[in-house]
C-alpha cells in the first residue's frame, strides 16, 4: 500500500498537454501559393492581351486585318485569352482549397470569431445574393482567427465587387465592339483596377498564410 503522504515521484508526473489551439492544423503557405501564382498568370495574360490590342502593329500580331474595305475578325479565344482563361480557373481552384483548409485552421484556433463552417465558407460563393456578403463574412472569420484582426479584408472583397460590377458595366458599355478591337478608356480603367486587386488579393492570402504557417510549425 502506497503511503499517502509520501511525495509524489517524478515518474508520476502527467504527460505535457499539446498547446491549444494548434493540434490538427495543416499549413496552407502551398495552396495560397498556387493560387496567387495562377491569379498573377491570369493577370499577366489580361495585360498582355490588352498591349496586344492596344498595338497590335508594332506587336505585328493583330487580329484585325484590312482587305479593300472589309475587315475580317479573328474567331475564337487568341493565345492571351486562352491563358486568362486557364489561369484564372485554375486560380480559382486552388483559392477554394486555400480557403477550405485556412478556415479550418481558424474553425481549430477560434471557432468562436468563425460565423460559418470551413464547407460554408466556400460554398457560400455559389449562394445567389449570399455570395455579395458571406465570403468577406467568411474571410473576416479567418483573419481575425489567424493574426489577431480583420485588417485589410474589407479592401480585398471591395476590389473584388468593385471589379465584377465594373467588368459588367464595361461588357455593356461596349455592346457589339469587337473583343480584339483598339481597348477604351474605361477598359483601360478597368485593366489598372484588376492589377490593384490581384495585390489586394495576394496580400491578404499571404498574410493568413504566414500567420497560419506560423501556428503550424510552433
């Protein structure tokens, strides 16, 4: 029979408790890198096509070519088009799996700033009406879960509304214009607003990255 007021020896001592709040997490420094490395393609492609279009005889690759008084339009997406296209779906891709696995890590170290489940926080992108608030509702959560604050979240989902209204606005602007004609202004507004919200985007995927990453490796 042990005696009861024997001291404890340093064998009995519990195992050490695993810190809250970072068992279970799973780094996504990779998937956010994907993504903004696909979403920066998309982009250069936008850029290229748009100097494509906007000097098409100093390029020498116009799509637009004069005979007698006729004109004749190239059909189908040109190369540009075609790497926007691919990029940017891929982009998406790896963005929706960046998301699932940065809003798991945040349900993990806070669920109690998380307004929606990690699935919800990416399915909410295909809820009409929905999707013009839960996203940011969703990215807020995951910001202030993963460094403290929801600094800079506002200004990326504003970039990303304010550049798919004006993205409507400008395909409505321009009715019949041909896709590969001389770009207008407001295309060329349009171009510069996409470039500031890539790097609205890549900072804010960056910064919940590197913050998450921390977490992981402590």
């Amino acid at each position: 029979m042990e005696n009861p007021y024997q001291a404890p020896s340093a064998d009995s001592s519990p195992p050490p408790l695993p810190m809250p709040g970072v068992e279970g997490l799973k780094n996504p420094r990779l998937l956010g890198l994907f993504a903004v490395f696909f979403y920066a393609l998309g982009t250069l492609g936008e850029v290229a096509d748009h100097f494509q279009r906007s000097f098409p005889a100093e390029i020498g690759i116009s799509a637009l070519h004069q005979h007698d008084t006729y004109y004749v339009v190239a059909e189908g997406l040109g190369l540009f088009e075609w790497l926007m296209l691919g990029a940017f779906l891929a982009g998406i891709l790896f963005f929706f799996l960046w998301k699932y696995r940065a809003a798991r890590n945040a349900w993990i170290l806070d669920p109690s700033v998380m307004k929606m489940t990690p699935a919800m926080s990416v399915g909410c992108y295909f809820i009409p009406i929905l999707n013009f608030i839960w996203p940011c509702r969703a990215m807020a959560g995951i910001a202030k879960a993963s460094y403290g604050s929801t600094a800079g979240v506002a200004l990326w989902w504003s970039t990303q509304m304010i550049a798919l209204v004006g993205g409507i606005v400008v395909v409505a602007m321009l009715g019949e214009h041909p896709p590969d004609a001389v770009p207008t202004m407001a295309e060329h507004l349009l171009l510069l607003w996409s470039i500031f919200t890539f790097v609205c985007a890549w900072k804010i995927v960056m910064r919940i990255s590197k913050a998450q990453a921390a977490r992981c490796a402590a």
